[in-house]
C-alpha cells in the first residue's frame, strides 16, 4: 500500500520520517526544485519536541535550536504582564520549548529522507479517482503517478484541498506580520526567553533561534494584502514601534531589509472533514492556524505521529477517519483559541483590563492548559 505525501515543509516531512521509522511504503513530492533558506523562526514546544524525540531527531533540533527557558508576554518595555518559568515542564519531559530557524529544521528533516523516495520541482497540478481504486496524480510537467492514499501536506493554499473540498476558504484574521532573523548577540539574561511584547493594538516578538541569531516579528492591524515599498519598511517598523524597548529598534534596523517578509495571518475556516475516501489533508492544509499558540508547526508533527502509528497499527485500513477523530478536539481548540488570543492582543479598549486579567491569571490554570497543549497520547510500538 503505497501513501504518496504532497509537500515537503515541516508536516510532510515530518509524515515521511514517520514512515520511514515504521516501514510504511510512501513517496514524497514538493514543487520548489530546492530547499532554500526562506522563512524566519518557529517555536517547538513539548508536544513537538516528544515527537521529534521518538524520530531521534531531537538532539540534532537541540543543537541547531534555542532552548526558551521563560515565556513572556509583557510591556512594550519588556515589562512582564504573564511570565510562565518552563521549569516545570521540563521536569515531566526533559525539555522546555525550542527555537529554531524554520529553514534549518526543514533542511534537518529533508536530510533525513532517503533520496529515492522524494522528489523536487514536482508540482501537484490535480488528481483523479480511478475504478481501480488507486489515486492517479498529475505533475505540473504531465507527469503522472499512480497510489493508493494521497495526503495533502502542501499548507493553507492546498491544491490537494481546494480540489478536495472547493468550497474551503481562508479566513484574514485583520493582522499582518513582518518576519526577520537577524545576527545579533542578545544580552545573556534574554538569551533563553521568548518575548512577545503588546503594545497600543501591535506587538513584537523575540527570541533567539540559534547562537547569536535572533528571531523577531511585528505585527499590526492592515487591510488585506497591502503592499509596502521595500525600501522603507525598516523606516516603516520603527516608526510604528518607536516607543517600544531599544532593543525591538535595534533589532530592526540591524536587519538587513532582504531578509524581512511580510505576510497576511490568515488561517483556515474549520472543516468538517480533513479527508474523503483515500485522500487526507494534515498540517495546515486541513487545519491552518494562526500563529499566536505558537503550535501551527507543532500541530503538523503531531499529525505526523498519530497518522503513522494508526497506519502501522491498522496495515492496510484507511486509518483517516480514526485519524481525524483522534486529533479533530485538539486542533480545533489550538484554532479558536489561537485565534481569540490574536484579537485579544489587538483590542482598541479594554487594554488595562486584558492587561489586568493577563498579569493576575493564576500560574497554575495557565500551566494545566500548557500541560493539556503539550499531551500526546502514547501508542504500542
């Protein structure tokens, strides 16, 4: 039974070395010709992170990561309004959360991959159901290939869903984000901290992703695909930002202005179903979050994990519906509340009473709700 993955970012590489690691036949296509160095920082909090761990990958993640050993959400002054110490997870699982260049991670898990079984520069252009059974998928060169499951980890603009499921739609959340990575060594005290600072309707995060390499983002209210000139927008950040801490101006402008995106944060209006017949979406082409959880990544690896061990545990079987009913209740509390925080954080009023409610939440109910986040049910290897 051979599974065919559509997509090589983080979930459906992750999807491969699960394969991989269980003996299940798959083949893995991604349209870019090759792995570049694109995208900025993602956080991989413990749930990912026990994942990786039964890849036996994690160590490597380590060392090309960032440990974030205390998570602020704070003051534009870097003051702190909620100030989680990560000590206590570590305890449970012997890791806190990691930061790590996105581009580093994918190539991390791309050279996992046995070259025979990935290819590049394949676009998915469609496919068709055939009387056999099988599923035959066409390349954007004409080329086609014949399996007997399709899994869609091609991310929120998925040809695979918008084929499967037209009416699927993405939902703009009313923010876009500037992303950067930038050389620069943090004072020591900041160094294992992740910070995301809420300011008058923007905010600002940091972290360092490996040794003096910082990752920050900004983000604000904007219409839909605004375009900006690139020439200005370290001008234009720092004027948005200028009374933020120094070190959110230093970190803009020692940015070069080429390694700066932008991007609208959208996510993805929930679905009914992420599968139908032999074809399943994972990650975020069947469960696109926005970023405020920090769990967008870690959510594509844990579909990985449950995707691989039901397929092992059940040989031969589509496993999708097990699959969906498994993680569907995770998922869509990751999303709404992901995108309840989002608006939160970007209140015109009510700013002194989100500060309020932020700075006297009882550090144990926000640990319980980490502690349920970073669960991962254990399967009979």
């Amino acid at each position: 039974m051979m599974y065919t993955i559509i997509g090589a970012g983080i979930g459906g590489l992750s999807t491969a070395l699960a394969f991989e690691a269980k003996g299940i036949p798959y083949q893995i296509f991604e349209k870019a010709p090759a792995l570049n160095e694109v995208g900025a920082g993602i956080w991989l909090a413990p749930n990912a992170l026990q994942v990786l761990e039964d890849l036996q990958v994690l160590e490597e993640v380590k060392e090309k990561g960032n440990a974030i050993d205390r998570i602020t959400i704070g003051k534009p002054d870097l003051s702190p309004l909620s100030d989680i110490q990560q000590d206590i997870f570590k305890d449970k699982y012997g890791f806190t959360t990691i930061s790590i260049h996105r581009a580093a991670l994918q190539k991390l898990l791309f050279d996992k991959i046995p070259k025979d079984k990935i290819f590049l520069n394949k676009g998915f252009q469609s496919f068709k159901e055939l009387k056999s059974g099988k599923i035959e998928i066409t390349f954007n060169d004409t080329s086609k290939t014949e399996t007997n499951f399709l899994i869609g980890a091609d991310g929120i603009n998925s040809k695979v869903r918008n084929q499967l499921f037209p009416d699927s739609r993405r939902r703009y959340s009313g923010q876009t984000c500037w992303r950067g990575v930038v050389d620069l060594k943090l004072d020591e005290k900041y160094a294992h901290r992740g910070f995301e600072l809420w300011g008058n309707q923007i905010r600002f995060g940091i972290s360092e992703v490996a040794k003096d390499k910082v990752y920050w983002f900004a983000v604000i209210l904007s219409a839909e695909n605004s375009e900006d000139d690139k020439r200005f927008v370290k001008e234009k950040l720092q004027s948005l930002f200028f009374d933020f801490h120094p070190l959110v101006l230093k970190l803009i402008s020692e940015t070069p202005v080429h390694q700066i995106l932008k991007n609208d944060i959208n996510d993805l209006k929930p679905l009914p179903n992420w599968y139908k017949g032999n074809i399943c979406l994972i990650g975020d082409a069947g469960h696109a979050t926005t970023p405020n959880m920090g769990q967008g990544g870690a959510q594509a690896i844990e579909d990985a994990y449950y995707l691989s061990n039901l397929i092992n545990e059940n040989t031969g079987k589509n496993v999708f519906k097990l699959f969906q009913e498994q993680r569907h209740k995770k998922v869509k509390t990751v999303v709404n509340q992901s995108w309840s925080t989002g608006k939160m954080a970007h209140w015109k009023y009510g700013k002194r009473m989100r500060n309020f409610i932020l700075k006297n939440m009882p550090k144990k109910i926000i640990e319980k709700k980490m502690f349920e986040m970073y669960h991962i049910d254990k399967f009979q290897n």
